[in-house]
C-alpha cells in the first residue's frame, strides 16, 4: 500500500509506502525534531513550506526514510494551503460514502 500527499486541491503524488512511511516516521520520533512533532502525530499540517524546509535540515540515512524524505520535501513544495498524507481510505466508520 503506499500514502499521498493531498493539499486543498486534492492529489499531489505518492510519497511513500507503508514500511517507508512507519519507518520514516520512527525515525522521526526518536529525533524530537518540534517543527516536525504535530505533522508526525497528525499527518498533515496547514504550512507545507515549513514541513518541507524541517525535512531538508535532517541528514537521514541512506535507503527507504532518505527516499521517503525525498519524496516528500518535492510534494511538500508543490503543496497549496494544506499538506495531508493519507492511505487514500476512509477510516471513519461513522462517515456515510454515497
């Protein structure tokens, strides 16, 4: 399964998968990196730009979480108004789908 990042508009791209986005996102946490504390636990924030500008100072290892950051820094750019990551699923039961 893989993740997107949507902005106001809707779709903006694939920013990873669902090992390298868990991965990333332990990375993350054992970092306590506070500019990147609410996207982590929410998923989405209302300043891309910020986001994208906290990934570009890590130095992340090589492999899947550097991908994933990558990926993430060139759609977080392109992002309007609102960064979202979501499985594209709806996960709120009490949501009706028509």
């Amino acid at each position: 399964m893989t993740y997107q990042l949507y902005d106001e508009n809707g779709f903006i791209a694939d920013v990873g998968t669902t090992k390298g986005l868990s991965d990333l996102w332990a990375y993350l946490r054992g970092l306590d990196v506070p500019d990147l504390d609410a996207f982590i636990e929410n998923a989405w924030d209302l300043v891309p730009e910020a986001i994208a500008e906290a990934f570009e100072k890590l130095d992340p290892p090589v492999g899947d979480i550097k991908d994933t950051i990558d990926a993430l820094i060139v759609s977080l750019y392109q992002a309007k108004g609102i960064a979202i990551i979501s499985d594209g699923l709806n996960e709120d039961p009490d949501l009706e789908v028509e």
